[in-house]
C-alpha cells in the first residue's frame, strides 16, 4: 500500500519521525585514527539500525524506528566526510593534538586526559575536546609550565 494512503496516528508520530538534525561543530574536525574508526563504526551501526527498521510492517512503527538512524546516518556522513586525520605526536616534549597530559590543578587535584577530536571526547573515560578549555590552555606548554591565574592555576606534570 501506498503511504499517502496511510493515516498518521497522530501528531506526536509525526514529529517522532521527523527530526531535526543533530548540530554540526564549527571548529575543525580532528581526529585520532581511534576517533576516526569509532566514526565509522558509528555509521555502520546507523546503517544497520535504519535497514532494521526498514523490514518493520507496520508503516507509523517503520517511520518511527527509521527516525534516529537516518538523523545518525546523515550526521555521521557529515563528520566521516570532513574528518582531518590528525597522527599522534612525534614528540611528548609540549602538548598538542593526541597528547595525554597529567595536570595538578591550585586546589591540589592532579589530572590526566588524553586530547582528542570533539566526537570522541568522554571526560570520565579520561579523554576532552581539543576545543575545551582547559585542554586550550594546555596545547603548546611543557612539563612544568603554569597556565591560568589564582584558583584557576594549572601545573603540566607529565606529558605521554
């Protein structure tokens, strides 16, 4: 049957089915080949999804379950697409793209984060955004470098 002979069941099926795209970063997008892989994972799994969703019978149900992998597929092209491979660093001499730093912050807190491309960053997983703040601060500077002012301080301890 033809789906312009089908009924919506209602609104709310509608604006299940027809989401909005998910953001797009404006910044650079780098990568680790990790980062890079998982993106390609990531696509292939939304393209499984929406091939699943696409043997369902039922038309309002195929719509709804087509939803996030469409909006997945379409997102994941995009970032697969502009994706700039960025290699490890040859050195760990400063900070930069890749790095792991380890930190102590003025409250005496000591830190360790791999720097990674925006995709792929997880703070409780021990990795952040080249485009946060503190991993800002921290590209460029060398074991024992201070950033920062006051509480805010930062001490580079160990560069991997």
């Amino acid at each position: 049957m033809s789906v312009a002979f089908t009924k919506e069941e209602s609104a709310e099926t509608a604006s299940e089915t027809l989401l909005p795209d998910r953001p797009i970063s404006p910044h650079p997008n780098l990568v680790t080949e990790a980062g890079l892989q998982a993106l390609q994972t990531q696509l292939h799994q939304a393209r499984e999804a929406y091939e699943a969703a696409q043997a369902i019978d039922d038309v309002n149900e195929k719509r709804r379950q087509s939803a996030v992998p469409l909006r997945d597929i379409r997102y994941f092209g995009e970032r697969l697409r502009t994706a700039q491979l960025v290699a490890s660093p040859a050195s760990n001499e400063v900070v930069s793209f890749g790095s792991t730093v380890t930190f102590s912050r003025a409250d005496g807190r000591v830190q360790t984060y791999r720097i990674v491309g925006e995709d792929e960053a997880d703070p409780k997983a021990g990795s952040i955004s080249f485009v946060a703040p503190v991993a800002k601060s921290l590209m460029g500077k060398a074991v024992g470098d201070v950033v920062g002012a006051g509480a805010q301080e930062i001490e580079v301890l160990a560069i991997g």
